[in-house]
C-alpha cells in the first residue's frame, strides 16, 4: 500500500535474486527476471507464479511487456534479447 507503505504481497518462487520486475499492461501480471536465469509471470492478485520461463544461460536483467500483453521481452547477461509469447511461454 502505498498511501501507509506497508507490504501487501511478497511473491516467492525464484531461487536467485531478483534483478527485474515489469508490471503487465493491463496491471494485472507481473514479470520478473533473475539471477536464476528465469522469468517468471505472476497473476498479480493471487500471488500465485503462472509462468516460468526458462532458456537463458545467464541471469536475466530486464523484462519489457509488449504493448497489448501476449508478449514479453528478456534481456540477459547472456547477451541474448528473448521475446516470449506469454500465453504458451515459447
């Protein structure tokens, strides 16, 4: 909450730190990027990881949205850009 600065939800699941996070167009998913070497998308009122992404070989800096959501951008220390669709995760 931002108006009393307290936390209102903690999503766990990644097993590095974490280096990026994009909210989803719609405000309703979350990415994020990490030094796991993964993306994960997260439903943003459940809490609940619907999505990893795995195919980077090094860790993940940045996550962009698409503008309409169906895609993600991830950029990696691997020196590869990936673009997922985020529906399927290819």
């Amino acid at each position: 909450e931002v108006a009393t600065g307290s936390c209102c939800q903690v999503l766990a699941g990644h097993s590095k730190c974490v280096e990026s996070v994009s909210w989803g167009p719609d405000g309703n998913m979350l990415a994020s990027g990490s030094y796991d070497e993964t993306v994960r998308i997260w439903e943003v009122a459940t809490g609940s990881c619907c999505q990893v992404l795995a195919g980077h070989s090094k860790c993940v800096e940045s996550v962009s949205w698409g503008p309409d959501g169906n895609m993600l951008a991830s950029g990696s220390y691997d020196e590869t850009v990936r673009i997922w669709e985020v529906a399927t995760g290819s």
